[in-house]
C-alpha cells in the first residue's frame, strides 16, 4: 500500500512521471506496436478463418449437390448410386433425412448429429442448411440438401480437424512473430529514444553544469527541431540573464563611484565642523561656519536625490504607479515653477497648449523637471531656457555649449556624463529617468540641435487636445 508521502512524491501524474523520459518512450513505442501487432494478428486470423469456413462451405454445397443426383427410387443409403468420394473418404460422413425424423447411414462410417435444420430441408421448408457441429470431441461442417426422392435430404458432414489444426498452426506462428515483433519495437523504441532525446540530456546537464558554476556560456546547438529550437531559447535566456547580471555590476560600480564623491566630501565637512565644536579646537568665524552648514545640506540633498535615482532605476519592473487622466500643461507649468526656484537666474521662456494623456502624473511631473534641470545647469546665469509645448512635443532648448554628435547616443544611459561634465553636481542619472518614463508611456526622447547653439531635448508622448481646448 502507498504510503501518504509517496503518493505525494509521485505527483498527481501517477507511478510513471517517476520513471526517466526515456523509459516512458520506450514503454509508450512498444505498447503502440504491440496493440498494432495485436490488432492485425486478430484481424488476419479471424479474415482465413472466415475464407477457410467460406471455402469449406462452397465445397460442401457442390459435393452434396452433385451427389443427390446419383440417387435412385431405393429407400437404402448403401443402394444409393453416391459417388466413392462420398463412402470412401474418412473425412467425409453421409446420411438420408426423412421428413419424420428417420435417419439412414452407411454401417461402416461413424456417427454425428443431425437436427432440426437438416429435418426442415427434408420437409422442404428451407433450399439448404449448413452448421458446424460437434460429436465426441471432434466438430463437423454439416451441409443438407433436398434430393429427387420426396421428403428425403442428403447430409454432408467435413471433419474440421484439418482446418483447425492450420488455424491453431496460423494462430501460434502469429503469436511468435507478434511477440518478436513488440521485442524489436521496444528495443528500437529505446534505442529511437536514447539517440533522440541525447540533445535533451545535453541541454540537462549544461543547466546543471550553469546552476553549478554559474557561468553563462551559451550551448552548442545543432538542426533545426523543437530540441534545436528549445537550445535556442536556452542561450537567449542566458544572454538576457548574462546582461541582466552585467546591468546590476555595472549599476553597483557606478553607483559606488558616484556616491564616493559626496560621503568623502561629507564627511570632510562634518570632521571640520566637529574640530570646530570641540573646546580646543581652532576657531571658525560665524559666516565660514554657516557657509559648512550649507555645503552639509547641499551634499545631503544631493545624497538623498542619488539614492532615489538609484532606487528608481534599479526596479526590474516600475513601482505600481497611480494612473490618471494627466494634463501635460499643467505638469510643465508645475516643473517650470519648481526649477525657477532652484535656477532664479535663468529666464524660462515658456509656451505650453493643452494637451491630455492617461499616465503617472508624478512620474511625468519628474521626467520634465529633470530635463529642465539639465538645461538650467548648462545655460549660463544670465541665459534663457526656453520650452515649448505643442500637440504633445515637449521641447527644452538651452544655450549651453550644446552635446556632440558623438555623446547623443550616449546621454540617456545611466551614470554617462560628459568630459564636459564631470566637474559639474549631478549624478549622470537624471536623463536615464526621462527615458525610462517615456518608455514606460509609449513615448520616446531624443537629442537635437538648437537654434541658439545649445541642445535640444525632444520629448513625445500619445494623447490628445482636451475637448473644449
């Protein structure tokens, strides 16, 4: 009896999903041939069986036929005028029927059953008979038909030992060779599997030799089957899975080295401020002191919008976010506003028509204040940012140095910054979040000139102009 745990280890699939795929090929192949084998082994038998009996049949007809037209006017089978096939063969019984059930044999043959179909022939109420019957172990074809004396039949019984020893022979030479047929099958079956599912097994131990050594090398992979087509899916799988692992070193190194920056200077800062505060420590005027205070804050804001960068863009998939019916105008409006704040002397030039898209408000509202942060920081103090916003084209010119040709591929990766650059605050993480939040609304952003010789950022995103706009 099963045990509980076994059943349970046998998973609902039953006995058989615990054996290899191989064995269970092999197993299904040969039952396959075997109910084959069995069927047309039966359907053989059974069609010489029915040919013998049919032929058997037709033969007895003709010969009692032609015999009844031997007969004479006497009462007496042995003065019949039969032919000798009739008295002679020991194969063959024969026998007169009378309407009244009265029977006449020759005396030296042996004896069998006559019945009532033979008697209805004799009686005239039937053209013939022919049945199979059995007397003392042995079995008859017997066949009646009327003679030229009134309420007489003429009896032919065939011995049908003759034919059942060929069927019993046909019957065991069919078994023998359906039995040596299912062998072949299952050894072919198993062969057929071994060599067939090789490219699986293949496949199975190179998953075990990566899950062991977790190194990502890709499969050799031959044909163009579902077995080729599965290794093909397998080495993708490892190239998404090998960059996925790159993506997560490079964003850990990168994070590292940006954030070095600011916790060295913070801590310098903080270690001055300390020295300051101690009893002997030396002397700082109220304004320098005042000056670290800022400088603190300024890293802290810096560090804190770092991290959220990082949080943001190390998501495998974006944190579910609140989708609404969102006025782009209005989000650029807002942005606009809040960069002003941080950047009193730019000038932002803005021109924004009505525009409705369904997205993440505060996700937009970032996406656009990041772009005008970065033209804000390369415009110089006295310049003029100018952003425009026309059947849902955001576009954010400055008059910065501009970005070359050669960057423009580069400027939406993550932590990429420009030679240009890398002396000036920011975290090279800003553009990539543009990116990401376009991507993540079927929009797009894209690099271009600007007419005043700074860069120009392209936003685009699907909607439409409100309906009373």
């Amino acid at each position: 009896m099963t045990s509980p745990v076994e059943a349970v280890a046998a998973g609902p699939g039953g006995w058989h999903y615990r054996r290899s795929l191989a064995s269970r090929v092999t197993l299904l192949t040969t039952i396959a041939v075997g109910l084959a084998v069995t069927l047309v082994s039966v359907g053989g038998y059974l069609t010489v069986r029915q040919a013998l009996q049919d032929s058997l049949d037709d033969q007895l007809l003709e010969r009692a036929q032609a015999a009844t037209e031997f007969s004479s006017n006497s009462s007496l089978p042995n003065e019949f005028n039969l032919p000798s096939w009739a008295l002679g063969a020991a194969d063959v019984r024969v026998a007169l029927v009378r309407s009244d059930r009265f029977v006449m044999r020759p005396p030296e043959q042996g004896d069998f059953a006559i019945g009532a179909p033979e008697v209805a022939v004799a009686r005239g109420q039937r053209s013939y008979s022919l049945r199979s019957v059995e007397t003392g172990g042995e079995r008859f074809r017997v066949v009646a038909v009327p003679t030229n004396l009134d309420g007489y039949a003429l009896v032919i019984a065939q011995s049908l030992d003759e034919q059942d020893r060929l069927l019993s022979r046909l019957g065991l030479v069919m078994l023998l060779f359906g039995g040596l047929g299912v062998l072949v099958a299952g050894v072919a079956g198993w062969a057929v599997a071994r060599n067939g599912l090789r490219p699986v097994r293949n496949l199975t131990a190179a998953a075990e030799e990566i899950a062991r050594t977790e190194e990502l090398r890709p499969i050799p992979v031959e044909g163009d089957d579902e077995v080729a087509r599965l290794g093909s899916a397998f080495n993708q799988m490892l190239v998404a899975l090998d960059t996925s692992r790159e993506r997560q070193r490079r964003l850990v190194a990168d994070a590292g080295h940006e954030l070095r920056t600011p916790l060295t200077s913070l801590r310098t800062n903080i270690d001055l401020l300390a020295q300051v505060s101690a009893p002997d420590g030396p002397d700082l005027d109220p304004g320098a002191q005042a000056e670290l205070l800022d400088d603190v804050r300024a890293q802290i804001d810096e560090l804190t919008t770092l991290i959220g960068d990082l949080t943001e863009l190390s998501r495998e998939a974006p944190p579910a976010a609140v989708v609404e019916q969102v006025e782009l105008h209005e989000v650029v409006d807002h942005a606009v506003a809040r960069v002003r704040r941080r950047a009193p002397t730019v000038t932002f030039d803005l021109d924004a028509e009505p525009w409705e898209l369904v997205g993440d408000g505060s996700a937009l509202e970032r996406a656009v204040t990041n772009l005008l942060d970065n033209a804000a920081k390369w415009s110089p103090p006295d310049g003029t940012v100018t952003v425009r916003l026309h059947d849902g084209v955001l576009t954010v010119d400055d008059e910065g140095p501009g970005i070359k040709e050669e960057d423009r591929p580069h400027v939406f990766e993550r932590f990429w910054r420009a030679e240009e650059s890398r002396t000036m605050p920011g975290s090279g993480l800003g553009l990539s979040i543009v990116a990401q939040v376009a991507e993540r609304h079927s929009g797009q952003v894209r690099v271009e000139d600007s007419p005043s010789g700074g860069a120009r950022l392209v936003l685009t995103l699907p909607g439409g102009a409100p309906a009373d706009g």
